[in-house]
C-alpha cells in the first residue's frame, strides 16, 4: 500500500483555555466530548425598559429652554401724549426761552462795554443757533426714518399675503431705497431688477424680494450679535466687578442696537436711539429677562460643558445669551420687512457659538499639567 492509498487523518480536538497545556488528542471512534450547553434567548418584559427620552437626557441642551429663551417678535411701542411728556415740554420750552434772555442780555452789555466784543458774542450765538438748527433737522429726520421703517413693515405684514402686482412692487421699491447707500444690498437690486417681470404674483415678489434683499443684511445682522455675545462673555469672564459687567453690558447693547439700525437703513439719531432703545428694552422687560444660575446652565449649556466652565465663564455665558437676546429684539425693530420668507432667528442659532467660544477658553485658562 501507498502512501496515497492511506485513509485520511481523523480531526482532533485541542483544548485553548490554557495554552501551555494542550488535551491528549481523542482516540479514534471514541466520541467527542459534550459541549456546553448554549442558553437560549429569552425576551425581556418592555414594562421593566425604562428608554430616557431627549428632555430628560441631562447631557443635550432642552429644545424647549431655548424656545423659552428667544423673544416674541418686537414691535415699537405706540406715541401717545401723557402729562409727563406735556410737563418735560413746557419745562424745555421755558428753558429755551430763559437762555434766549439770558443770551440777548449778555450781547447787550458786550456791546455797552466793547462794540468789537458785542459783534464776537453775536456772531457766536448766530454760529450756535445755526448748530442747533442743523441738529434738530438731523434728529427729525431720524426719527422719520425710524418712524419710516415700522410703517413700512406694518403695510408689509398687512398686505403681505394679498398685495397685487402694483402694491407688491410699490413696497418693494421702498425697501430698495431703504437699503440702497448698503453695499450687502447690491446683489440682491440686481436680481430684483433682473427678474422684475418675470414675476406677476404680487405674495410671491416680496417674498423673491425679502430673500434676495435681506438674506445678506440677516447674515451680518447675525455675525454682529454673535460678536457682541462674544465680547460680553470675555468681558464678564475677567472683570472684577459686577458695575463693571453692567456697564459693559449696557454699552454693548447700545452700539448693537446703534449698528443693527445702520445696517437696515435706520441711521436714527441721538433722540432716535433713545427712542428705539427704550423700545427694545421695554420689549425684553415685558416677556422676561435671563436670570442667571446654574439650573439654567445646566438646561441650556449642558451638564458637560457647563462643568468645564468656571462660575465666571458661566455668567460671561448668560449675558452674551442676554445680548443676544437684544440683538434678536432689535432686529424686529430695525428690519424694514417682517420675517416671512425666512426664518427668525432664534436663541439656538447662537447657543453652538457662545458654547464653543466658552470652552475654548476654558480650556484655555487651565494650566498646563504635563510635565
């Protein structure tokens, strides 16, 4: 016989739980020895599952925080003439009339004195009245920009989903010469003049011309109030004092809101500012202000990131939230067109951002511990 015609080698069986020790090989007919036996599967009652949902996992920013934290649309509060602004008038005319007298009597006794000197502190007044002139025409035409804006809007919200052809492209070319010394607005002129037949339905022109007129002017409304969120949480992070905070605070929010009317074609003067900061604040005021503490960072910054923040990084954290808070307020107030075609801003577009930059310096201002 062969080595070909030899029968092949039966299977062993090897042992692998110790590798040093290895099991005789069986013998051969001698059977296999049993394995153990597998458990079968067995299912699992659903009412002992307990599934965590999305609000109640404490590590995920809540939804519904942030949608409590973003404000209602503002809108500008109405004029009307109570005593306080009758008093504050007649006291100011008065005013005006004792420095009339008052300046009159001084020209008088310069020119009894010296003529030459009389003829200066005339031609002073004179320079001062035309100042004060050239002032209030600014003022007033600020506060008929302003006044300009809102009523816009307002014919816009109105007529928005029922305008003709002619009403819708009558807004539109008022929102055009709003916005046309902005260079952001070029583009979109050019595509609402371009396609300015091509569209007959008078809904869906201001819808093209709200996208394509405040897409770009949104874009870097946005970057402002981030950058200002930014700023204030640096600033609150380090400063030694909460007078320090507040300050920097209010300053923030009054070059925001000064900038956010610039970019929408506002430009409002010194009166005009007050007035539309007075507005934004009573608007927050009405629907609730941020309180800062550590139930509220938890919920809307998260358990993880807020435990690499420190206390002041947390508070730098609500008030960039409260700026942005301002920042969406002003909007309202400031946009010539109401949020139709595109979507408001809310609290969460700026939640990554301020989150992110907080962490970062965080981490930051941890000392190095390699050695």
């Amino acid at each position: 016989m062969t080595d070909n015609d030899q029968p092949p080698r039966k299977p062993r069986a090897f042992s692998v739980d110790d590798p040093e020790k290895k099991e005789a090989p069986s013998r051969a007919g001698k059977p296999p020895r049993p394995e153990e036996k597998v458990r079968k599967p067995s299912a699992i009652p659903v009412a002992t599952v307990s599934m965590t949902t999305e609000e109640d996992d404490p590590f995920q920013p809540r939804a519904a925080a942030l949608d409590a934290l973003t404000p209602p649309p503002a809108r500008p509060r109405r004029r009307r003439l109570t005593p306080g602004k009758i008093l504050t008038a007649s006291l100011g005319f008065l005013l005006a009339l004792a420095l009339g007298v008052w300046t009159d009597s001084l020209i008088r006794e310069l020119f009894d004195r010296l003529p030459w000197l009389g003829w200066v502190a005339l031609l002073a007044a004179v320079v001062a009245l035309v100042a004060l002139l050239v002032l209030a025409i600014k003022e007033f035409m600020g506060l008929r920009r302003l006044a300009q804006v809102a009523s816009l809007r307002e014919s816009i919200a109105a007529r928005g989903k029922s305008a003709t052809a002619k009403e819708a492209r009558a807004l539109s070319a008022e929102v055009v010469a709003l916005i046309a010394a902005n260079p952001l607005s070029a583009r979109g002129r050019k595509s609402l003049e371009a396609l300015d037949d091509e569209i007959i339905d008078g809904p869906h022109y201001l819808a093209f011309t709200e996208r394509e007129l405040m897409a770009s002017l949104d874009r870097q409304a946005r970057t402002l109030t981030i950058n200002a969120a930014r700023r204030v949480s640096v600033v609150t992070a380090v400063s030694p004092r909460a007078f320090v905070d507040l300050a920097y605070v209010g300053f923030e929010a009054v070059r925001l809101i000064r900038a956010m009317a610039e970019l929408y074609g506002g430009r409002p003067g010194t009166i005009g500012m007050i007035r539309l900061f007075r507005d934004v604040i009573a608007h927050l005021a009405v629907t609730g202000a941020i309180a800062a503490g550590d139930s509220l960072i938890q919920q809307v910054v998260g358990h993880g990131i807020a435990a690499k923040l420190s206390a002041r990084l947390g508070e730098g954290v609500i008030n960039g939230l409260m700026t942005a808070r301002i920042g969406i307020s002003a909007m309202d107030l400031c946009r010539p067109m109401p949020f139709t075609a595109l979507k408001r801003p809310g609290m969460g577009d700026f939640m990554s951002d301020l989150t992110v930059f907080a962490s970062k310096t965080a981490t930051a201002e941890k000392p190095d511990d390699r050695v």
